[in-house]
C-alpha cells in the first residue's frame, strides 16, 4: 500500500488525517482478494480438525470422543501458530476464544504456542 492519508467523516464534521502506512484500506474491492490469497493455504496445515473461515475470521473446532481428540485439536492449534508465524502474521489473542459443548467432566486446556 502506497503512503496515504485518511479522515473520517460523520454528520457533516471531518476527523484530522492521519497517515498509514500499512494495510489494506477497508471498503476496498481488493481487501477481501487480497486476505484470500494471503490465507488461502492455512488449511494445508490442518490434520484432524475442521477449519472454518468467513472474511477474515477463522474458526477450528473438534467433536471429542476421546482424549486423543483433544491431542488432535491441540496439534492443530500448533499448526496455526506455525503457519501464522512462518507468513509473518499476527493471531489477536484478543478475539481468540475457546467454547466447549457437552458433558465431558475432563476439562482440557489448550494453547497457542508462539504468542
């Protein structure tokens, strides 16, 4: 992305324009091409869990039957924190959450490693 300036406008009042640097602006046709092409190959890094993506969220999930199935998901969660490393991204541990679903009275504690 070429050295632009941006500012907001809302109800008739401008914000002051700041410089950026990096990234693809928002609303852009090619943003969503471009995360795409950039992400395109996170699945090769997957065995054994399931690897949703809308835009740019990604969801990994994993039906438990046994304790092995956590092991797997855990794997996988290693992949991706290779992958991501490796392309020079950023997970945001901010917008990472973990949902269990059933009975299971074991508890399992996963991790993402590289953060």
């Amino acid at each position: 992305m070429r050295r632009s300036c941006h500012l907001v406008s809302h109800k008739a009042e401008l914000s002051h324009e700041t410089i950026v640097s990096s990234g693809v602006t928002q609303g852009t046709v090619l943003g969503p091409l471009l995360f795409l092409c950039f992400s395109a190959n996170i699945n090769d890094s997957i065995n054994g869990s399931v690897l949703g993506m809308y835009a740019d969220d990604t969801k990994l999930f994993k039906g438990r039957q046994h304790l092995g199935d956590c092991m797997t998901l855990q794997n996988d969660l290693n992949a991706i924190s290779l992958w991501a490393d490796s392309w020079l991204r950023t997970l945001n541990l901010a917008k990472t959450k973990h949902l269990r679903i059933g009975r299971h009275r074991e508890y399992h504690t996963f991790y993402l490693k590289w953060l």
